[in-house]
C-alpha cells in the first residue's frame, strides 16, 4: 500500500491525458451514440491488484489502433501493457515484450508505464514510456510491425519518454528526457530504433507529419530565468536548433510564454497553441505552419485568467487538415473552467467554454483531450470533479465528451454506463462518427468493474 500511494501522483498525471466514454451525447441535430465500454481483453489475468488504465490509443483507421497503459499485480507494482485492434476486434493485452528482461529481477517496488502510443499505419505503431525501480527512471521504446510487437529497447540516458509521434508505417519519434533535464529523441525506421539525438529546449510533446519531418515544442529559458515558447523542426531527418516563436514579443513583451501542443498533418503544416503572459492575465495563442512557414502567434479571444493560480494551459491541438484544427484545454479562477476553440479554413475562432457540465461541480476540471477527423469534425474530451472528501479535496472524477459535428460544437454530458468514477484518458478518431476511446473506470455500481477495481477500458462508436 505504501507503494501505491506513493505512485498515485504519477498515475493521476498520466490519468490526465484525456476522456470520452459510452452513452449518448447531445449534439446540434441528432445525438451521437458511442458503443459500449468493454473491459480492455486479456487485463482479468493480468491485473490481478485491481488498478489498470489505457493511458494512450492511437488508431492508423476505422477498427485499426492500438493502446498501452499500465496494470498492478498483487504486490503493488505497476506494469507496463500493449494491446492491439485488427479488423474491429481487440486482441489480447500483453506486457511489453522485452521489459521484464529489461528491468531485471534483483530489484524491489517496480513500475512501469506505456506514457504514448502512436500508429502509423494500421498495424504498424510505437509506444513509449518509462521502467523505474529502485528509485531510478528509465526510458524505453517498443514498436510493432505486422500487428506484432517487437521487443521493447532502453534508451540509454533518458529517464522517461513523454510523447510519440508516428509519420509514416515504419517511421516513428519519441521524445523524452534525461535526469539532466535535457531533451532526446529517438527514431524508428522499419522497427529499429536508432540512437538517441539531443534537441534544445525544455520540448514536452512531438508530431510528425510526415516520414522524418517533426516538429517538438515547449519553452526555454533567457539568462533572467524567464520562459519563451519554443519549438524545434525536423526536416528530411535532420533536426534544426530550435527558435523561440516568432513574432511572440508582440504579444507577451518578453514575458512569460510556453508552447503546450502541436499537431502536423503533413511535411510543413502544423499548428500550435499555448499561454503567455501579459500583466497579471494569462491568455491563449495558436500559431500555423503553411508549407513549411511560421505565421505570427495569435491570441485566442475568449479565454484569459489570472497570471499564476491557477494559469490558463492548452492541454490538446488536433489538426485534420492544414488550417482545420481544434484545441482544448482550462482556464482560473478556481474551480477552473473547461474550454474549446476551433479554425476554420486558416482562421481561429473564439474559445467557448464546454456547455453542458454541471453548474455546480466540486473543483477543477478540463479538457484533456481533442481529436479531429475532418474540417469541423472533432471530438473533446475532459473530466470534472463531482464531491469532495472530508478535508474538501476534490474526488469522484466524472468524464465527460463534447462533439463537434460540421462546425457546430453539441453539449457536453457526462459519459454514462460506466460507473460513478471515470477516467478517459485518450482518444483517436479517424473519420467522422469513428473514435476510439480508452481509460478507466471503477467504483460502486460500475458494470465492467467490481466495487473499487479500477479496469482498462476501450471503446468505440
């Protein structure tokens, strides 16, 4: 138990990724109705200490994806799990090949974790994640080809991988960091993972548009200890020296910035968002890349909070096509507000806040996840709190799903039909009406887990 609590910070924060879930939502015209929850298959035999989670899904088509996450074993040890979808039809979860061999057996209370997955074509994707035992992190990589998961590979120097990105069949990115904070990336090409390359910047997340062509964002840091939104650019296999985003100065005059995520559609068109500081406000920007061109940041109308708690934070871009994208993510005062923002044809719109959460709910809440399949066609997806405990820390995490059907954005509901304690961590959708979604659920009443079980779920429209 001892252990367990010490890992739950961790697995809140990878709980954090994302949401959406089974039932009906509400939407402008007809609801959209998502299929049943299912236990993710093979996770009975395996979790077997009554706490699993998908942490990430990534679907290359209708019926085809692919999700990871982590699963407890009766001593209190976490384990890091793969499974794949062929045809509509989930296989079997498996641990990550290679990894038990990887982490050895002469070490106590360890843990490991799938952080990312991504598939770029069907059949063919990555995962990457951390192992960490005796009070040591370590990053690892695995990727399958053929609907078969190879064995997974240490990274030698990093500590954690934080996000991968798939840019063709058999070319993949996964970026991490060392215990130096300082950034690394690894590629794959054809299933073999070459060696660890150092990029600048203080990068968190990475999308790949296309076979060796990425783009990595997050902040950096001036000799005054400030942080200035960042990305670095790799093209044709060789990554640039990363630049602060231009034109930024006109909005924050030097203050504080960060780039928080970034989605590539293809080789050059990309788009960003994060928060910077101006006065004692926090606000939004986006910035596109067309054919291989920075335009100037914007800010996003519609969303700004107070500087320091709790800030404004951009937790998800999702682009279907260059200039068609859509973003998410909280703003403060507390209890912190969940909003959504979209672009249409080049041009970003006014953030709206999610309609349909109770008015009175229990503490924070957000959007944790957004995912596009065409122009005006996206998927959002968060949490909110729903009581809180005798101390008045905030429980009883409630997911919830918001649609946007041909530019119109529906009411968010709670998901329904999977008990009174949800987690959806991710979702992928790869056309309109076809999402995949992958999480936990558990608590009192819950139909695909017993009373304060927590079990891996998918599911799908």
């Amino acid at each position: 138990m001892r252990a367990r609590r010490r890992l739950l910070p961790l697995v809140v924060l990878l709980g954090v990724l994302a949401a959406t879930t089974a039932g009906a939502l509400a939407n402008t015209g007809s609801p959209v109705h998502w299929g049943d929850a299912i236990k993710v298959p093979g996770t009975d035999a395996l979790n077997v200490g009554g706490y699993a989670s998908v942490t990430s899904v990534s679907c290359a088509g209708a019926g085809e994806c692919a999700a990871g996450g982590f699963y407890w074993e009766l001593s209190a040890e976490s384990h890091a799990f793969v499974v794949s979808e062929q045809g509509g039809v989930w296989g079997t979860a498996i641990e990550v090949p290679g990894l038990a061999a990887l982490v050895g057996v002469s070490h106590t209370e360890v843990h490991t974790h799938v952080s990312s997955v991504s598939c770029g074509s069907p059949g063919n994707c990555a995962a990457g994640g951390f192992y960490w035992h005796d009070f040591v992190s370590h990053a690892f990589v695995v990727a399958e080809q053929g609907g078969v998961w190879g064995t997974a590979m240490k990274v030698p120097g990093m500590e954690a991988v934080y996000s991968v990105s798939c840019g063709g069949p058999d070319t993949c990115t996964a970026l991490g960091s060392s215990d130096w904070a300082q950034r690394f990336v690894v590629s794959e090409h054809g299933g073999v993972w070459g060696p660890r390359r150092n990029i600048p910047g203080d990068v968190n997340s990475v999308s790949c548009g296309g076979v060796d062509s990425c783009v990595a964002v997050g902040s950096t840091q001036d000799d005054n200890g400030v942080e200035h939104g960042f990305l670095v650019v790799e093209r044709d296999g060789r990554w640039g020296n990363g630049q602060r985003v231009p034109g930024m100065w006109t909005l924050s005059a030097g203050s504080t910035s960060k780039v928080e995520s970034v989605s590539c559609t293809s080789p050059g068109n990309c788009a960003v968002a994060g928060h910077y500081l101006a006065g004692r406000r926090t606000f939004v920007f986006a910035m596109d890349e067309r054919n291989g061109k920075w335009g100037r940041p914007i800010t996003v109308r519609g969303v700004k909070g107070y500087a320091y708690w709790p800030p404004v934070s951009v937790t998800s871009v999702s682009c279907s096509s260059a200039g068609n994208c859509a973003a998410g993510g909280n703003v403060g005062p507390y209890p912190t507000q969940s909003f959504v923002v979209r672009e249409v044809k080049g041009k970003w719109g006014w953030a709206i806040r999610v309609k349909g959460l109770p008015r009175l709910h229990a503490g924070d809440g957000s959007v944790t996840s957004v995912s596009c399949a065409g122009p005006g066609n996206c998927v959002a997806v968060g949490y909110y709190f729903s009581g809180t405990d005798n101390r008045g820390e905030a429980i009883s995490p409630r997911a919830f799903a918001m649609t946007e059907r041909n530019g119109a954005w529906g009411r968010a509901q709670r998901l329904r039909g999977l008990g009174p304690s949800v987690e959806a961590n991710s979702v992928s959708c790869v056309r309109a009406g076809n999402c995949t979604i992958g999480g936990r659920s558990g608590g009192d009443g819950d139909p695909i887990a017993d009373t304060f079980e927590r079990q891996a779920f998918v599911t799908a429209p």
